[in-house]
C-alpha cells in the first residue's frame, strides 16, 4: 500500500519526515492512516469487491390478487 507521511514517524526503525511517499505494508499503512499520521495515495486503494446485491422485499408492498 502506497502512503505518503503526514507526521514525523518511524516505520520498520526507518524515520520518515512530512511529505515522504512510501511502500507499505497493509497492516502498517492503515495504522499509520488510524494514528493520522499518513494518508492513502489513490492510486493504492483497492476498490471492494461487491457481491451481487439480492432486491429485498418491501414489508409493506402486497401483491393484488
């Protein structure tokens, strides 16, 4: 996952500065996006994958016999 530092932090003992765009692990990258200390670069962010969506029946529409 690519990121790009926000605040001063050290990563894997490495000190990364504001403004630094680094390869991260996943697990690393969305704790540093929680402690709000980096960001997603867009390119990285992987879309979800959605499931096909099943139409629910309303509880209030009836069919006229």
């Amino acid at each position: 996952m690519k990121i790009k530092i926000l605040k001063q932090t050290f990563v894997k003992g490495q000190l990364l500065i504001a403004g630094d765009l680094i390869e991260a692990t996943q697990n690393d990258g969305e704790l540093l996006i929680g402690m709000g200390k980096a960001i997603a670069i867009a390119e990285s962010i992987k879309k979800p994958e959605y499931k096909e969506t099943v139409k629910k029946k309303s509880f209030f529409s009836r069919k006229k016999k």
